[in-house]
C-alpha cells in the first residue's frame, strides 16, 4: 500500500482520499486500499489513525471516499511513500437512541457508561458516538455506515429495547444482521433478572452485520454496565473469530 503526501502539513488533523486527488485532501491512498476505522497507518515519516470515513464530489459529480485522519506521530512530507497498516486495540461507535437527547434536553450518561466499561475490560484504540432520535430510518442508517462503511469493529446501541411506543431498535437491528448471538442475549437477560424482574421485557438482540458486531443494550447507565459485564469475557474472542482468527477456540 502506498500513501502520498501534497504538502508538508503542520495540521493534526488530515484528510485522505482513495485513488485519486481532490481538492479538499492533503493526501490519498491507493484505490484498493481495505481500510477501517481505527487502522493506524504508517509511512517513514509519520504515522495517522483513520477516525472517520466520509465522501468527497468529484467535479464530475461523482463521489469519492476518504478519511479524516488524526497524526499520531511524526511529520508529512511531500511524495509518495509506502506505508503499513496496524490496528492498536478495537473500535468502537455507540448509538444513543433518545427523542430528548437528540434535542440538547438530556445528557447522554449511557453512551459514554458503554465506552468505559469497554476500555476497562480490552484495548480501545478508537471510540466515538453520535446520539439520535427514536427514529427506524434513522437508526438504520447510522448501523449500517458504523459497520459497512467505517468498519467499526464493536457497535452498541442503547435505548428502546422495551415496549414502548417508540422502542424500535430491535426490529430495526435484526433484519441487518447476518449471523444472530442468541447466547449474548441469553447472558444479559439472565444477569438482568438477578437485579430486577423488569428485565424479561427486554427485547434486546446480539448479532454480526459484516466485520461488526452489533449488541443492543438497555437505555439506563446502571443497567448498561450490568448488560456489558455479562457479555464482556467474550467480546474480545467474538470478533477476533468474526474476522479470521483461525486459531482453535479452546487454545
């Protein structure tokens, strides 16, 4: 793989296309290039973490992919170099579902509860979050670009598991998914119920969409932290296994 570089920039803060060149860019990569959210690139002068992939117009009015990059070390200089790619840990992305929230009336607590309690457990190398209305469409959208586009290895929701009116995440979730973990669902409801029998009216679902994996958790910070512990022994050997490893699972 092959990064170039226009200028000698000073910004900590880049963006790379694919393939070609375009204005609004300070470098790209090759087109071919499989790259996911947390991958760290490295050329002999420097190194950046890709944060988030987004499109770019051509002048033609098609679009292009690209990264926004942060530097992590090092410098840019202008040219064409190779370049490796590493991963430092997993990503991350939660899906805060709240009317409230999306309205600047509440603060997300639970989103944030997910990505501690991640970080405690195994190696977060990126995570981020975005917070949305109770919206089918909506939520749709923001899954399948977290796990088809960016590639996050890890994607929670929290919210609208139960039986309100405006609970939608698990019809939302289930059709995407391409491979369902019923036995994370088993463990969360059954760490659940040990603290409160509200627990079986819990419609939360667990499953694979690509490279990602995708768990919907509760919408209280309390009973996010319970959910997770409940599952946190096997995020880490569930995506290695989804991406490859071929390792024995008994090893």
């Amino acid at each position: 793989m092959h990064v170039t570089w226009k200028d000698a920039y000073t910004a900590g803060t880049v963006i790379i296309g694919q393939g070609l060149d375009h204005p609004l860019i300070h470098g790209w990569f090759d087109a071919d290039a499989e790259l996911r959210a947390g991958d760290m690139i490295h050329d002999p002068n420097c190194s950046v973490q890709l944060e988030n992939r987004i499109r770019l117009c051509r002048e033609d009015g098609l679009f292009m992919p690209a990264w926004v990059a942060r530097k992590e070390k090092g410098v840019f200089v202008p040219g064409e170099f190779s370049c490796t790619r590493s991963r430092r840990g997993f990503s991350l992305a939660w899906i805060t579902l709240s009317d409230k929230g999306s309205r600047g009336e509440r603060v997300d607590a639970s989103g944030p509860a997910i990505r501690d309690a991640a970080m405690e457990a195994m190696e977060i190398g990126l995570a981020r979050g975005m917070i949305i209305p109770d919206e089918p469409e909506i939520l749709k959208t923001a899954l399948v670009d977290c796990c088809l586009f960016q590639g996050f290895d890890l994607v929670f929701t929290t919210g609208g598991t139960g039986v309100g009116p405006r609970d939608i995440t698990p019809e939302v979730t289930l059709p995407l998914l391409d491979k369902r973990l019923p036995g994370f669902e088993r463990a969360m409801t059954q760490t659940s119920l040990a603290k409160t029998p509200h627990a079986m009216i819990s419609r939360a679902v667990a499953g694979v969409l690509g490279l990602s994996l995708i768990v919907n958790l509760p919408g209280s910070p309390k009973a996010v932290r319970e959910n997770l512990h409940a599952i946190l022994p096997a995020l880490k050997h569930a995506v290695e296994k989804l991406q490859g490893d071929p390792r024995d699972c008994g090893q």
